[in-house]
C-alpha cells in the first residue's frame, strides 16, 4: 500500500491493491504526530515530530531567512528589510512500521503555516473568488459581484494556501480547486456547470499527493474501488518515464516494491501503476468492516476539529448527504455486530477444542448457536427498521414544516417549463426577480399554496443558510416574510417563500394600484417588521425599496408590507449591541450608512438609516435625500443631504416628515431613533388621536401659571405656530362664536388649543354655519385647524417631550427617546401660503367687519367693574 498525504490539512490516503484500492483514513497527520507513539488496529506502528521554524520574509524580493529553531540557525547578520513578514512553519513527521512486516515502512512529511483564520462574516463578504487548477498550479482570480477575471497566474506547482498579508501576520484567503479543463469553462459560466466532488492524485518533485476538487460531467473521473486499470493495454517504459515538468491527469507513475519472502533470503520485485486523474471520493477505510482506532497516550491529544477542506461548505453537503445513510446504519449496527463476532470466534475456539467429542453431540450444539445467533439478528433488524421508519417520519415531518436540515434530491422535469424538488414545484419561465451571485426568484408551488422560490448557487448556501435560520426565528411577525420550505439538489439549493405582489419600489414607480394601501399603512408595517427583527437582535443590513414586498391580498382586501431578503442579515451576540469592524461593508449602494463605510462598529442604527432614506423616497415620489445614484455614497459620507421634495404630502405631514427623517438620517448613530420610536411617531397617528392629544396637551396646561415649565416649553417658538396672531387665520364664523364667550391671545399656543377644545366639547351649540366651516368630527374637524396651523402638531409634541411620565402623556412618546425641537431659533413662519383661496377671502372680510376679541361686555360688566375698583384700592408699592 502507498500513503498519499492531503497537503492542505495533512489528511492521509490509503492506496492499496485491494478490491477497495483508495480510501481515506479517519486521522490526519497532526493528530497522529500529537498521539505518537501510537498502534492503529490494521498493526500500523506510528511515530512522529513536530519541529516548529520561525522565518522572516522579504514581500518585495521573497528573500527568506530562518530566525528561530531548534535546529541550528544560520551564523549571518539578519538582513536589512522594510515591513518585514513573520511566518511560523510546522513541520509533522511520521514515520509507520507494519508490525506484522517490519520490511514495510512510510514517512510522510507534513508542512503547516501559522495563519489566521477569516471570521465567518468576513468570508462571506470576500469580494473576490479564486479558483486554482489541482495541478498545474494556474490562479484565476474574478470579482464576487460582476463575474469579471482579475487576473490569471501560472505558478507552476499545485496551490495548497493562499494567505493575503495583514498587519497582525498572514491570513487565511477562501479558494477552491477545480480540474484544468474546468477552469475556463467555470470562469466565463459559473451558472451553467454541474459540479461534484472529487480527489486528485498527482505528483509532485517530493512525491505524489491527494487534493480534493470539484468536477463538472465532462471530466474523466477514475473509480476509487478499481485496483487496476487495464482499458489501456501494456505499458511502456517510455510511458512510464514521463518527462513532463508538471505531471497531469492521465499520466502514470511507476512504483516499484520489494516483498520479501518469510524465509528472508529470496525476494521479489513488484510494480504498480497508478494513474494520476480525478477519483471518486473514497470512503473511509475500514478494515474487516471495523472502525480504524489508534491506541497511544492517555491524554486527549486528538479533539474533533472541522475540517480545513477549503473547496467550500458549498458542497460538503451534498456529499455528506449521500454518506450519512450509511454511517447512520453503521453506528446502530456496530454494537450487535460485534457480540455476534465475538459470539461466533468463542464458538470457533470451542468446537476447535472438541475434537475427540461425538458428532452427534457437536452438530446440535452448533445448531443451537446457529439459531439462537439468527434470532437475535432478526430482532436487532426489526428493532433498527422502527427506528429508522420512526426517523423518517419524523424527518419528513419537520422537513415539511421546514425546521430540519437539507437533504439532496434529483429536479423532476414535469413540462412546460414546471421543475419539481422535493415539495417544491416552480415554473422557469415565470422569473419574478433576479438578485446578485446568480440567484433567481421564481413563482412556484408548496403544499396547494402560491409561493416564491428563490434558487441559489453554491457560494451563496452560507448567505442561505444563514437567511434560514433567520427567518426561522422572525418570520411569526405579519411584516416580516414567511419562510415555508426549503429543498436542495446537487446544483441548487430553493427557498419557498411567501408569494408578493410587489416591491415598494413598484409602489413608487407608479406600477401598482394605490387604493390597495396607503403610503402611511406601508411605512408603518415596514417600520413594524424592522422593529421585530430589532427586538430579536437581528440587523437586516439591506433595507431599500427592493426588500420591502407587498404581499397579496388577503380575504379581506387587506394588503400586508413585508420586510424580505435576508440573505445579508447577522444576529447580534448574546449581550452585545454592535458588530465588529470586521464585518465589513454589506447592502447596497447608495442606501449604506456612513459608519460602516468608514469601517465603525455598527448597530441596529445602519437599518434605521437605510429606512430614513425609503421613507423620503417614497413620500417624494422617487427621490433621494443624497441625490442622483452617482453621488449618493459621496454625499452619505460628507452628510450632505437634501429634503425640499416633499411637496406631494399635506403641509402638517411634511413638517412631521422633516423631523422624523432628520432624525433617521442623522451621521450620529447614536442620535437615531429607534425603530419602536419611529412606530409611535405621530405622522402615523390617525386624526381621532391627533384630536384627543390636542385635548389632552390642553387639559395639562389649562390651569397652568406663566411660569411652569409645560407652559414655558409649549410657547418657546410659538410665533412658528400663530404666526404672529392666529386668530387671522380662521373662520369669521368661528371667530365670532368664540369672542361670545372669553378672550383668547392671538400669539399664544395655549389659547389656540383652548379654543379648538372648546370648539369640540361645544360643537352641538355652534351655529350651523360655524359647524360646516369646522367640519364633521374627528376628520374634518382636526384637518381644519391642522390645515390652518401645519406646525401645531410638530410643534406642540416636540414641546411635551420632557412630560411624557405624566400618566396621561405616556401613550404618546418613547419612553427613552428624544426628538429635536423642529422649531427652536427658526423665525416665524409667514401663513399667508398655508391657506387657501376661500380662507383668505374669509380673513380679509374679517378685517374690514373689525371683529371685537374681547368678551361680551354686557355679560361681562358687572365682573370689570369689581376687578377695575380691586385695583384702585391697591396701594402703590414703594420702590427703593
């Protein structure tokens, strides 16, 4: 047998001339040099080194020179270099003696670099993707996002590594090895290859090697259970010898052995052809069908470890998959498969020893054992069976209500364009939407229902993995997507998700129907499912008007906003508030806020930014607050935005809007609101709960003196709400009516809601004309005054920020938050524009009648008289 060694992890092959010729061995050869000296069960005797060398590298010459080790360093000057690279090397040593054949012997040579390891969410961000050939050793390097070739190199030697180099020392680069012919091919169509993984056996000038690589169908693959391969005829030494400076699949390599005989004196000289080419995957090697072990030191050496293949997670699932059947089986079957071993080597030594006993005797004895050794057989086969049926059931139901792992089946073409995986059925030639890296959104079928499936290539299943679990843990919320099913086969892995009818970009592009939902209902479900997902400590990262869906209609009409794709999104650890800065830069342009393009730590406030930016998309039709799309990511990081657009919406919503989305898209992370904040925000207030909080503000200050604080807060900037006198601004009707009864200042905040409260606890007495200028209550009673007085409401909930403990101000502000005045230091706002043709007339035609603000004076001259005679009766203080 040969010992072919994986020089990326240190994996050992096992070649032999068996029926079963490759297979691989259940330790590396770390563990093996951390457990020598050890015995494994075929009588493998091992014993290894471990010699650790530390060298600094030259990165503009490559001029190496060892610094440090236990092996004699170089007598010279270290060499003089600029930012000079560190690198610690491992080497492994093992040495094997079959014990049962001393003659037999193998040395494997292990090298391992001191590196670190990417963070997972790193990887997942790599911009680039590197593919290198199991061979000749040529790199081809695209970019993740466009699919374009960097660069090509030809390095001539099989690439183990790669690392890029960092201040901290040398880091772990992701690549993936595939066959030579495949490498042009998967460079210019990733979409259109079928892999599947295979191990190489190759040669290099220390010795052959096995790599595991991916494959596509047009490869010439070599089966791991054929000894020899003889479909080519007789070999020649010239084919033997080949002469080629990097050896390449299809070649042979001559390996001679020398076996001697038990006598020790005569011996023959074997030899052994072995093609180099792509093998199926071995199985583990097991000899007599037990499980390899070695026995050696006591201490625990050897811990499980994942594996370092770095040809990706992609598609070690579908080949564990296909393996996991079996190593299920043979773990419920070791236990009684070895009593019956056992069973049957003690009858074998029993019946050895009974020679001289009578035939007679022996035969029903066996007999007994015989059966007694069936029966039992039947019952552990019958027991595994329920086991196994108990488990499939089991499995298939969580895999229906899409809580279990994947499993890989084959597409089933049903026609016209309909494929069928597992339980999902989806139609090719109904493309609902095309996303990054390939991915493609189809409309589909799961259990009766009309579903979305999202199908996805290899090197986004981490994203999906990842999008599915999420959705797992949100999806509960009516705002947040539903998650169904999800079904995986060798190319593709499909998410079954909830069926939309549309983005809210179509919304805003003018392409589906308004009257379904407003725009208010879809900002407040959205902000509502971001909430969600906050509370659960999970950050989206991709909010844009893509991401935000409109689900179909329900049985009532009703149509629900639904946050989607989370493909980007990341759960905060237990106990934390931020991400790294190693998280990188995920989302889209133009919608990314500016910490993490500065490379800051973020939190939840990266969502309330991009939310910030759709909502004054969608209130100003299209529009950005950051400008054309060119621009957008230039201007996010200098803070220079522009909000003049919302001319769409009605005055008071626009003067909510402004502080709202000031405030969302603040460069301060901290100052943003959060997003249960923005839920309770009072643009989204209907007008029966803007009337009642007028009425409640007014109650709270009713009897208030000119010093308290509510009052002073509440007519701080007031002159923005009166503008100058705000009794100009109203009815001559109204205004007649409320002179009947007290007087009112004009320039006061407080008398303006006084006389809209009393107005509606008196609306019955008004006079008919006063009550049609007024309107009917709550609607077209609250847009009269709101109509005439755009900032009250911004104004007045601003103000009453510092009392929201008051019992009957809780409900109407975040118990933590708090809103910048919109008002303070701003000069008075000319109202003369905020009212409308028929409203001025009616001021106009107020002035020329001269209305009287004071109270009747009949009604009232008896109390003037008794204040005017109080007064005389004062003395006049002294003043010193």
């Amino acid at each position: 047998p040969i010992f072919l060694p994986d020089p990326r992890d240190g994996s050992l092959y096992l070649f032999g001339r068996e029926s079963e010729a490759l297979k691989k061995l259940p330790f590396t050869i770390p563990q093996l040099v951390a457990s020598s000296p050890c015995r494994s069960s075929d009588g493998i005797l091992y014993t290894g080194r471990k010699i650790d060398t530390w060298f600094s590298i030259d990165p503009m010459t490559g001029e190496k020179e060892q610094l440090l080790s236990f092996y004699k360093v170089k007598d010279t000057c270290p060499l003089e270099m600029q930012n000079i690279i560190f690198v610690g090397r491992t080497e492994y040593n093992i040495i094997m003696v079959d014990s049962k054949r001393k003659d037999r012997k193998w040395n494997v040579t292990f090298y391992d670099y001191s590196a670190m390891q990417m963070e997972p969410d790193v990887t997942d961000n790599y911009d680039l993707v590197h593919f290198t050939t199991s061979s000749t050793g040529r790199v081809v390097t695209l970019d993740r996002r466009l699919g374009r070739i960097l660069w090509k190199l030809d390095l001539k030697s099989p690439v183990i590594a790669m690392y890029t180099v960092t201040k901290d020392g040398l880091l772990t680069v992701p690549f993936t090895s595939i066959a030579d012919s495949l490498l042009e091919k998967f460079a210019t169509k990733p979409t259109d290859v079928q892999l599947f993984p295979t191990l190489y056996i190759g040669q290099h000038r220390h010795g052959l090697y096995a790599l595991p690589s991916l494959v596509d169908l047009d490869t010439t693959t070599i089966s791991s259970n054929v000894g020899h391969l003889l479909l080519e005829g007789p070999l020649v030494t010239s084919q033997l010898d080949t002469d080629n400076t990097v050896p390449l699949p299809g070649d042979h390599v001559f390996i001679s052995n020398i076996d001697i005989a038990n006598d020790g004196y005569r011996s023959k000289r074997t030899e052994n052809v072995i093609m180099l080419g792509h093998y199926k995957m071995p199985a583990e090697y097991k000899p007599q069908n037990q499980l390899l072990q070695i026995t050696g030191r006591s201490d625990p050496i050897i811990l499980e470890s994942s594996t370092l293949n770095v040809t990706g997670t992609k598609l070690s699932v579908a080949m564990q998959s296909d393996l996991s059947n079996d190593t299920v089986q043979s773990e419920n079957n070791q236990n009684w498969q070895r009593i019956i071993s056992k069973t049957y080597s003690a009858s074998k030594m029993w019946l050895s020893q009974q020679e001289n006993v009578d035939k007679l005797i022996v035969i029903p004895i066996m007999l007994t054992i015989g059966t007694l050794v069936v029966w039992y057989i039947y019952k552990q086969c019958k027991e595994q069976s329920q086991q196994l049926s108990q488990g499939s059931r089991e499995s298939s139901r969580m895999n229906y209500s899409g809580k279990s792992g994947n499993s890989v089946v084959m597409p089933e073409e049903i026609g016209d364009g309909l494929v069928k995986v597992g339980k999902i059925t989806f139609d090719t030639g109904q493309v609902l939407g095309k996303g990054c890296e390939g991915t493609f959104v189809y409309k589909g079928e799961f259990d009766g229902r009309a579903v979305a499936v999202k199908r996805l290539l290899p090197d986004c299943f981490t994203f999906a993995d990842r999008e599915v679990a999420l959705l797992r843990e949100s999806d509960a919320h009516a705002n947040v997507v539903r998650y169904f099913c999800t079904e995986q086969d060798r190319m593709f892995r499909y998410i079954a998700l909830e069926l939309a009818e549309a983005t809210l970009q179509d919304y805003v592009a003018g392409k589906y129907d308004r009257e379904k939902i407003s725009v208010k209902n879809i900002l407040h479900q959205a902000t509502s499912g971001l909430a969600h997902l906050h509370f659960l400590d999970i950050v989206h990262r991709d909010i844009k008007p893509h991401n935000v869906l409109l689900s179909v209609p329900g049985p009532r009409g009703e149509v629900r906003a639904m946050i989607s794709d989370f493909g980007l999104c990341k759960k905060l650890q237990l106990g934390r508030v931020s991400f790294s800065r190693r998280s990188g830069v995920t989302g889209t342009d133009g919608w990314i806020a500016p910490e993490m393009l500065n490379g800051e730590r973020t939190t939840c406030a990266v969502d309330i930014f991009s939310l910030g930016c759709v909502f004054y998309y969608v209130l100003s039709g299209g529009k950005h607050p950051f400008g054309d799309p060119l621009r957008r990511q230039a201007n996010i990081l200098c803070d220079e935005s522009n909000l003049t657009a919302l001319q769409e919406i009605s005055s008071y919503d626009r003067e909510l809007a402004l502080l709202l989305i000031k405030a969302m898209i603040c460069s301060n992370p901290a100052g943003r609101p959060p997003a249960s904040a923005i839920c309770n925000f009072p643009i989204f207030w209907n007008l029966a709960e803007i009337l009642g909080f007028f009425q409640d503000i007014s109650d709270r200050v009713e009897k208030d003196q000119s010093d308290s604080p509510a009052l002073i807060a509440l007519e701080t900037s007031g002159e923005c709400v009166t503008g100058g006198d705000w009794r100009l601004y109203i009815d001559l009707e109204v205004a007649t009516d409320l002179r009947k009864y007290r007087s009112y200042q004009g320039v006061s905040v407080r008398d303006l809601l006084r006389a809209l409260r009393n107005k509606k606890h008196h609306y019955r007495e008004l006079t008919p004309k006063a009550q049609e200028s007024l309107g009917e209550i709550p609607d077209k009673f609250t847009e009269y005054w709101l109509s005439r007085f755009p900032c009250l409401l911004c104004h007045v909930w601003c103000a009453m920020q510092n009392f929201r403990d008051e019992s009957s101000l809780k409900q109407y502000y975040h118990p933590h938050y708090t809103f910048a005045s919109a008002y303070e230091g701003q000069q008075p706002i000319i109202q003369t524009d905020r009212v409308s043709n028929t409203v001025s007339t009616s001021i106009r035609t107020r002035k020329t009648d001269g209305v009287d603000w004071s109270p009747n004076r009949t009604r009232y001259r008896g109390q003037r008289r008794k204040q005017d005679k109080k007064k005389q009766e004062e003395p006049t203080p002294w003043l010193l």
